[in-house]
C-alpha cells in the first residue's frame, strides 16, 4: 500500500479538464469538428459509465463478497465502470479490506472519513468522488442484491433520471420497522407528489447531472428522489429483493424511524419555500401584526371615547396585542435571515458534510505489473 498513489477524483478531473480545454483550444483552427471526436473518445476512455458508490460501516465480514458479486456483475454488463467504496469511520477491518482491495484492482476507489458522519455524508463523500455517467447507490450489508443492478441500468437507458428501489417483500421487524416505514412511505408521497412507494431505500440509480445538484446532509439521502423532482427529475422504480442481513449488526433502529418524521417537516418546507422562506414566515408575521394592531387599535379606541383603564378592565387582551406585534416582527425578522441563508447556499463556496482521511485508488499501469 505504500507504493499506491494517493490521488482525489477531483484533482485528477481538474487536471483532465485542462488538457482537454487545451486540445480543443490548439485544433479548433484546423478541423473543429474531428476534434471535438477525438476528445469525446478521450473522455470515454478516462471516465467510465457506471460508478458503484457503497458506504460501509463496520462491515468486515460482508466487504470481500460484496465487490467479487459487483465486480461479477458489472464484468457482465460489458461496460466501463468503478465500484466507489466509503468506509465511515469504522472500528472494525471493513478500511483494511478496502484498502487491500483497491491495491489489486484500479477500478476501486477506497474513501476512509475521519470518524462516523452517517449515512448521507458517506453516500455524498461517494457522489462528489465518483466519476460515472451514471451513478448506482446501494448498503454495504449484502440486504441489496447486486444482480439487481441491471434492472436499474436499463431504466436509466430508457431515459429516466432517478431510478428507485421498491421492496416490496420486506423480512424486517412488522412492528418496529415495516409499519413505521410505510407510514413514512405514504406521508412523504402524499407531500413530494412523487407517487413511489419506497423512499428509504439506498438502492438507487441516478444520472450525474442530476446528483450531482442535490445538497445532502442530515439523513436526507432517503428523499432524493422528492429533491430531485423539485428539480424536474423523471423519476421511476423497480422492484428488488429484500434479503435478512447474514452477517454484523443492523444499525438501523426504530429511533431512526421517528426521525424520519421530523425530516419530512423539513421536506415540505423546503420542496415549497426553499428559495423564498420569507413568504413563509413573513406570512406568519405579517398575520401577527395585524391581530395585534387590530386588537392594539380596539383598546386604544375604548380608551379615547370612554376614558376608562385598559389595563384594569382588558389587561389580558393588552397583554395578547402586545405579544402578537412583537411575534410578528420575530418572525419577518426570521424570513430575513432565511433569505441571507438562500443567498448563501447559492454562492460557489459551500464545504461539504464530511472529511476525508484518505483515498486509495491503483493505478492502470500499476495493476498492469501486478498481473
């Protein structure tokens, strides 16, 4: 491991991306047109189609059969590909099988975060690395069926930009995981209007240009495809297969599933006021201050034409109008400082939610002398 190159995804697409601009830029003069084939033959040639993103944690024993059945998998489908593993904070070998394994073979890239972020952090450290055309997420606990990832390949070639999983025979706990989940389920289809019917799945397949829009942080990995349909995504699912897990410890719990609630809370505000939280809470202000004035103008009415104490005969109402004024002015202050965040997500400065320790990646011309 020590001879292997240490390279991110991103200093090798920057370095790319230069000599390609320059290509084109030294040619264009003399045949515009064959240059611009030799550089998409070139692309090909450096970017593969597909890329297999799958984080781990604390998976040791499910690590090695994972990639012999993916990399069985994709060899079939016939098409260039990488298989882009993550390995979040694990306290177990799951980094040092990784690791061994993206020293004999280049097409695996082995991410190690500094500590446990989760899930989402885990699955965007994947995406930002990953280089496919097209992209395929899936759990490193062998309960997703790599054989399955034809199915979600051929809907992509069909034209869809998202396609989801559906398990639609699950082996999971009734009370504390299939009931809970489809609640969840049918909630987060009735609020996004995406009518599929299994948002928390990872196994998913996404084009780039769509995944490569949507911020994840939290536990928002599970409602891709409700983000992705604010951004006009076409959206699909396929039934896949549900296996028990054979091997570690679920990290799934029904903890996780109450959160799930409060997620689709943030669901609804975003899908809806995400680029203008200012219409939210300013009408919520502005409805405050009016009942406030209102009641603030009654008062001060009953005291000019009658002459007697408001405090002693309305006190709570005085009380009540003052509260309301002061809410409503919170909440347009609140809107403001949304606005501000807007404004902020959009600039080109956004850090991402997780650190990476290291990556590992064989180069060709190393596996090469391996063989």
């Amino acid at each position: 491991m020590d001879g292997a190159p240490v390279n991110t995804t991103r200093q090798m697409r920057g370095s790319f991306d230069c000599a390609t601009h320059d290509e084109a830029v030294s040619h264009s003069a003399q045949d515009d047109g064959w240059n611009k084939v030799r550089v998409r033959r070139a692309y090909h040639l450096r970017v593969p189609k597909y890329s297999i993103v799958v984080p781990f944690h604390n998976e040791e024993e499910n690590v090695t059969t994972l990639y012999d059945r993916v990399k069985l998998v994709m060899e079939h489908v016939g098409e260039s590909f990488e298989m882009v593993f993550v390995d979040d904070g694990s306290n177990d070998r799951t980094y040092r099988l990784l690791e061994e394994i993206a020293a004999v073979d280049s097409r695996v890239l082995a991410i190690k975060l500094r500590r446990n972020f989760g899930q989402t952090p885990a699955l965007a450290a994947g995406f930002d690395h990953a280089q496919g055309e097209m992209v395929i997420s899936m759990d490193g606990d062998l309960q997703h069926a790599p054989e399955e990832i034809p199915n979600f390949l051929a809907r992509l070639e069909e034209g869809y930009d998202v396609v989801s999983g559906w398990r639609t025979q699950r082996e999971d706990n009734l009370l504390f995981r299939r009931i809970p989940s489809h609640c969840a389920n049918w909630i987060m289809a009735r609020i996004s209007g995406v009518g599929i019917h299994d948002f928390g799945t990872t196994f998913k397949a996404y084009r780039r240009e769509v995944i490569q829009n949507i911020p994840l942080y939290g536990e928002m990995h599970r409602f891709i495809p409700a983000l992705a349909s604010w951004y006009g995504a076409s959206i699909c699912e396929v039934p896949i297969t549900n296996p028990r897990r054979q091997h570690g410890e679920s990290h799934y719990g029904l903890s996780r599933t109450v959160g799930v609630f409060f997620d689709l809370l943030t669901i609804r505000f975003l899908m809806r006021y995400v680029t203008r939280p200012l219409h939210f809470f300013g009408s919520i202000g502005a409805l405050a201050m009016i009942a406030g004035s209102g009641l603030a103008a009654w008062l001060l009415a009953l005291k000019v034409l009658t002459g007697h104490s408001v405090m002693m005969a309305h006190g709570p109402i005085f009380v009540i109008a003052g509260v309301l004024i002061l809410a409503g002015v919170q909440m347009l202050g609140i809107g403001l400082l949304g606005e501000l965040q807007v404004l902020f997500f959009h600039s080109p400065a956004q850090h991402p939610p997780y650190v990476v320790d290291r990556i590992v990646r064989l180069s060709s011309r190393e596996e090469n002398q391996l063989r």
